[in-house]
C-alpha cells in the first residue's frame, strides 16, 4: 500500500513538473526591439534606380506624379502610399525633374 501511494505521488509529481515545463515554453518574453526604417533615404534610392534604369527615355523637365493607388481598388489611395509618392517624387526633383 505505502509503495502504491508513493507511485501515486511520484507520477502526479512527474505530471505536474511536465505540465510547468511546457507552459514555461509558451511564455511571452516581450516585444522585440526593432530599428525604424528611414523611408525618406529608401524612397529618394527608389527614384535615383528609376532615373538610372529609364536613362535617355526621361527627358529633364517637368513630370506628372501621382499617389500609389490601392492594387484591388484602384480609385483608392493610402496614406502610405502618398506618403512615399511624394518622397520619390522628392527623389525625382533632386535629379532635375520638376
């Protein structure tokens, strides 16, 4: 009898102490920090390999830019996406386009 109820014992022990490990392994550590991106510097290298890969096809002068428009609908625009128009477009007009 006292070898059954410390078996018992025993086996609840090793139950609970896997139990405690495998939620232990799901635990939240936190956020990650993370680094911003600089998208003005991305998006003024976007137009300088646009102007580098459509070389003698722009002449300098004037351009019409637009907003990135949203791929499923296309009357709609983002925030981001005219964001980053408007710093490519930067990116075009340091180049001589204005």
């Amino acid at each position: 009898m006292i070898i059954t109820s410390h078996l018992r014992l025993v086996s609840v022990f090793v139950v609970q102490a896997i139990t405690v490990l495998s939620l232990v392994g799901c635990q939240f550590m936190g956020p990650k920090d993370t680094k911003d991106s600089d998208m003005i510097s991305i998006s003024h290298e976007a137009a300088k390999n646009l102007m580098t890969q459509s070389k003698n096809r722009l002449e300098a002068g004037q351009m019409i830019l637009t907003s990135f428009a949203n791929i499923d609908d296309l009357t709609k625009s983002s925030t981001f996406g005219r964001i980053v128009a408007q710093q490519v477009g930067s990116g075009f007009s340091s180049q001589g386009h204005h």
